[in-house]
C-alpha cells in the first residue's frame, strides 16, 4: 500500500515537472505559426497560382487570377512553356544571366582580400567598413541614376567617357558589363562584413601552429583562414547565385528592361500584360531553375565547406 503511494506520489510528481516542458512546447509551436502562415500566404499560395496559371489560356487577360483563367485543357496543358523554351529572348536572358555570374567570384575574392586586411587592428579599419558598408544600405534606383551619370555618352555629359575621352556605349551595347560594375560596387560592403566577422572568428591556435610549422602569411591565409570561413564563402555564392537570376531593376531603369540587356526576370515582365500565362510559366521555369542550381550547390558544399574547425 505505501509503496503504491509511494510510486504514484513519484509519477505525480514527474507529471507536474513536466508540465512546464509542455507549456513550453506549446509556446514554441505558437511562435511558428505566424511565420508558417507568412510562407503560405505570400510564398506557396503565389507559387501555386502562377503554376495554375501557366497551364492557362490568358491571351485576352490582362489581370488574371483563379477564377477568370480559362485551363488549356491536356492535350495543349504545356503550350505556355514550348512558347516560353521556343522564345530567343527567353534565351538570351538567360545567356545574360549567366554572363552576369562572372561578377560574383571577382566580388567574393575581392571581398575576402579586404576582409584578410580588415581583420587586422589598424587604425580606421571602423571607418573604412562604414564606408564600404554605404553602397548596399543606399536605394538601388538612386544608385543606379548616378551610375546612369557615370556611364552616359560623352555628349550626354557622362563622366567616364568625358575622363577618358572615350565614347563607348555603355548603356547600351555595353550595359551588361556596366550592370556588372554596378553589382560589383553595391554589393561588395555586404560581403566585406561578412567576411570580416568570419576570419575575426577563426580560432587563433590554429593560425599560431601553422606559423610554428614555418607556414608564412599566404600560406596561412590559404590553408587556415580559407578553410575555417567556407560556410560563409558557401552562403554568400548561394545568395548571390540567386540574385544574379533575379537581377532586372538596374537594368530597367537604364533601359526599360528590354532594349540591350534582356534577362529572364526582364521576359516575364515583357509578357506580364500581354500574355500572363506565357510570364507565370517563365516564372515558374525560373523558379524551378533556381531550386535545382540550389540544391546542387548544397550537395557539392559537402566536398568542399568545412564545419568542424576549431
């Protein structure tokens, strides 16, 4: 009798200690709900709608939505992506796209290399980061007027063409190799910090045994210093891939999109209006593009991202 007391006093008692454990749980569960419902709503639901939307006859439409597209049926369901894979604009976005990919390993090796710098105790080394930082808090549409500036005609009173004495069509035949400078110079302080915070946050020891075994600063910076801030080096190639697929306001705002510089973001602008089904199979094209080159980056990362240094 008392040692069933006994026992069920002891149960009673790990049921009331894990009540707390419980409310907690229910706490964490209800702080993810609000985000859950925010990927929902504005990240499945539109990724859904423009799926619908591209199996979709939208020719006669210029606002399209779930209840006014007409489905094209399944004998015709991929009309609006042969239009899309058969479209030489659609290509040369995407050839565009991938031109522009050179920017990113010059931003990323510029940025470590000045980051390695940075870490250093120097005097200003506070100051030149807020500076570098500038660029990438400024309004990309203003950045972008004063880039226009910059790049302009030499009769249109561009600054560098006027320097030089030079007339080269940058905003035009050239606008691709200018868009690149602009992404180069507005997002080389955001990498900067990164970078900085990563190699201040190497472990030291490892540095110091590598100088013991008679290894210089390359060498150091190369097989200590690189190896330890992989995961960064991973997260910022990833950002920056889908970026680099996503780029179309610097170009808009010089060219309206379309003229000399046509990217795939720029076609499913081009055919928002006049053909919303021929855009949202673009969209999803890129979407899915987007997903995959992603999912590859992750699975070669385990070859070459290192997590384990200490």
């Amino acid at each position: 009798m008392i040692g069933s007391l006994t026992n069920y006093a002891i149960i009673d008692r790990g049921k009331k200690k894990d009540k707390p454990i419980a409310k907690d749980e229910a706490a964490g569960t209800l702080f993810t709900i609000l985000p859950i419902v925010w990927i929902a709503v504005f990240t499945f639901f539109p990724l859904l709608m423009a799926f619908y939307i591209s199996i979709c006859d939208t020719t006669s439409k210029t606002s399209v939505g779930f209840t006014d597209a007409v489905f094209l049926g399944f004998s015709n369901l991929f009309d609006n992506y042969k239009e899309v894979f058969a479209s030489a604009q659609f290509w040369e976005g995407f050839r565009n796209n991938l031109i522009l990919f050179v920017e990113l390993p010059i931003s990323i090796c510029l940025s470590i290399v000045i980051a390695e710098f940075l870490s250093k105790k120097v005097r200003f080394t506070n100051t030149f980061k807020v500076i570098m930082f500038i660029p990438y808090v400024c309004s990309v549409v203003a950045t972008t007027y004063m880039w226009n500036q910059i790049f302009n005609t030499k009769e249109a009173g561009g600054i560098l063409n006027n320097m030089f004495g030079t007339n080269f069509p940058w905003l035009s035949e050239g606008l691709i190799w200018a868009v690149m400078i602009m992404g180069l110079w507005s997002s080389l302080g955001y990498r900067i910090l990164l970078f900085t915070a990563a190699i201040t946050n190497v472990n030291g020891s490892l540095k110091e045994a590598a100088r013991i075994d008679g290894a210089g600063p390359v060498k150091v910076f190369l097989h200590v210093t690189i190896p330890a801030i992989t995961p960064t080096i991973f997260y910022v190639l990833v950002m920056g891939m889908i970026g680099i697929f996503q780029e179309f306001t610097r170009i808009n705002i010089v060219s309206n999109g379309y003229n000399y510089c046509p990217t795939m973001v720029g076609f499913i602008y081009r055919y928002r209006d006049d053909n919303a089904g021929v855009a949202c199979a673009a969209s999803v094209i890129l979407a899915l593009f987007i997903f995959t080159l992603t999912r590859l980056n992750f699975y070669f990362s385990k070859k070459w991202v290192t997590y384990d240094v200490d």
